[in-house]
C-alpha cells in the first residue's frame, strides 16, 4: 500500500491533470471555433496541429495515471501495467515543449499547451520510477 505522501502525491497529480484535461475540452468546444474564425489557414492548421497533441499527451497521461490507479486497486499487477497497451507512450509529439513555439498561439492555448508539458514531463519521471521497480521490489512510491 502505498504511503499517505505518496498516495497525496499521486492523488494531486491526478486532479491537476483531470482539471487540465476539461479545461483543454472547454477551450477546444468554446474558445477554440472564434479563434480560428480569426486565423489565416497556414495558422489554423498550426492551431490544429497543438490542439491535437494537446489532446494527444492528456490522453496519454490520463491512460497512464488510470493504469497505476488500476494497481493500486489490486486489478492490474506491476506486471502487467508495464507492458502494451498500459505503458506510457513516449515520442517527440508529445515530449516536445518548448515554451517559445507557443509564444504566437491564443494565450490559452499556449497556457494549456505548457502545462499540459510539465504534467507530461512529471508523469514521465514517475513512469521511470515504476519501470525502475519492476522485476524487483516496487517502488516505493506506489508500494
């Protein structure tokens, strides 16, 4: 069982990235269409673009953290949730954060946009953790 620390933890980095992740569905169904009403093509499909990695890495994150909520229930063994489809997925799509490419997106977006990054960039270390620990005693952070 894991610790009341690292269970505040985890249980915080859920929330943030619950909150993140119907924030970016408000900005995308409210705020996005008169942004792009406003756009020349070339930049609403830039828009396009970040908003679909947007969607791209909270999925990601949110599969993983529900993976790891799903071993802290006892229906997933550390086992399992380190293999396909559980694994967090990691590419330059979604690893990529560089705050100043989106210094000209609509000033939401490019907030969502970077802190959808450090959530991203969080759960990635903690992934490290957990995959550090398997095959040997898990991780004290999830045991």
């Amino acid at each position: 069982m894991m610790g009341d620390a690292a269970t505040a933890f985890f249980e915080k980095t859920y929330e943030e990235a619950t909150n993140l992740l119907v924030e970016a569905r408000d900005y995308i169904a409210i705020e996005e269409p008169a942004d792009l009403d406003q756009m020349i093509a070339s930049d609403r499909l830039r828009l396009t673009r970040e908003t679909t990695r947007l969607t791209a890495r909270l999925t990601t994150i949110m599969a993983w953290l529900l993976a790891r909520k799903a071993v802290l229930a006892g229906e997933l063994t550390q086992a399992e949730a380190a293999r396909p489809p559980y694994v967090l997925e990691r590419n330059k799509t979604l690893a990529d954060g560089d705050p100043a490419a989106y210094d000209d997106l609509p000033q939401l977006l490019s907030d969502l946009m970077a802190r959808s990054h450090r959530l991203y960039v969080r759960v990635t270390r903690l992934d490290e953790l957990v995959q550090s620990g398997i095959g040997a005693q898990p991780p004290r952070f999830f045991s």
